[in-house]
C-alpha cells in the first residue's frame, strides 16, 4: 500500500494510473513505495559532499609520480529520461606533497554517480573535485560507459557506447603524461591470485 505522506509514493502512483495501470493490483501494490526507496538510493549522493569525503584522509607525502585508481564501476541515472547509464571511470593524478586514500577515490565517484548527471558533467566534477582538494600537478579522468536511454529508445543502439575525458595540469600540458595515463588505462586488470 502507498504511504500518503510519501510524496515520491503519491507521484509514482498517479504515474502508474496515467499510464493505464492498477496501481492496486497484485504485482504494483508495494511499487510506488519500491521506486521511492531506489529513486532515494540512486540518487542519495545530493546528501553528500565529495569535499568531505577527500578531506577526512589526506596525507602529507613526498611522492611525484601518477597514482592511478582505474576500473572503477559506477552506474548513475541520465538525468535526461532518469534511465540508467553505467560502465567505468580511470582516475590519476600527480601530486604535490599530498595524497588522499586509495579507497575515497571510488567513494567519491560513487557520491558523485549517485545524483541525476550526464557523463561529461560527472567526468569533469571527479577531476575538479580532485583538483580542489589536493592541488595536484595534474589530473586525468576517463569514463567509458553504456546509457541505457540510447540502448532502449531513440537511436536503439545496442552496442554504442560513450568515453568522456577530462585533463587537468600537467595530463592536458604535456602528451608524454597524458600518453602515459591513456596506455595504462589501456591494460585490462588479470587475475591477482
């Protein structure tokens, strides 16, 4: 049963009626009260900021080479149709007398995932985000992904999909850098065991 208090509950049932359903039939009784907690999951990074995130493991490091967390799995919603898109972001960067935790790296994009985006609006918040908070000599992000919104409407293209890049400092000043980062992105993790 809908929780009338619930205003996402509310909107999604009056959608499931617009639409030509029962919302009171066996298998949607309990689906607008589904859809609010995912909605309210997708979408839980607006609660959190990613300066917080970085800023609570910094450390002082004497270290001038890339650091590069890649691979990172996300999955967002296009805030175009709300569909899913999905796939992977590399993350680098060269510091400057400060590292921040391998871990927050995900942890930051999976908060910045978790909003209503674009890719090329996310690719570019994980780059400035990491710029603001460790003022690095550079820093580089790739996102490679599917949308679900070009794979089931419009275009319906089943095999398409989206890299996006971002280059800060010295990733968009020097090609040797940037080239380094691009071929190592490039190698695919084995197995470690």
């Amino acid at each position: 049963m809908t929780d009338p208090s619930d205003p996402i509950e509310k909107h999604v049932e009056a959608m499931l009626q617009l639409l030509g359903e029962d919302p009171q039939r066996d298998g949607l009784r309990r689906t607008p009260a589904r859809v609010a907690g995912a909605m309210r999951f997708l979408t839980s990074g607006y609660e959190q900021d990613p300066m917080e995130i970085l800023n609570d493991a910094m450390f002082d490091v004497t270290y001038d080479e890339m650091v590069l967390v890649k691979d990172i799995d996300f999955y967002s919603l296009c805030e175009h149709h709300m569909l899913p898109f999905f796939g992977r972001i590399h993350v680098a960067y060269i510091p400057n007398g400060k590292v921040v935790g391998l871990s927050k790296i995900p942890r930051m994009v999976e908060m910045l995932a978790h909003r209503l985006q674009v890719q090329e609006r996310l690719t570019m918040e994980v780059a400035e985000t990491l710029e603001k908070v460790l003022h690095p000599r550079g820093v580089a992000v790739v996102a490679e992904s599917i949308h679900l919104c070009m794979m089931m409407r419009g275009v319906q293209q089943q095999n398409a999909f989206a890299i996006t890049s971002s280059m800060k400092g010295v990733f968009q000043s020097d090609s040797k850098t940037r080239s380094e980062f691009m071929e190592l992105i490039r190698h695919r993790k084995e197995a470690f065991a």
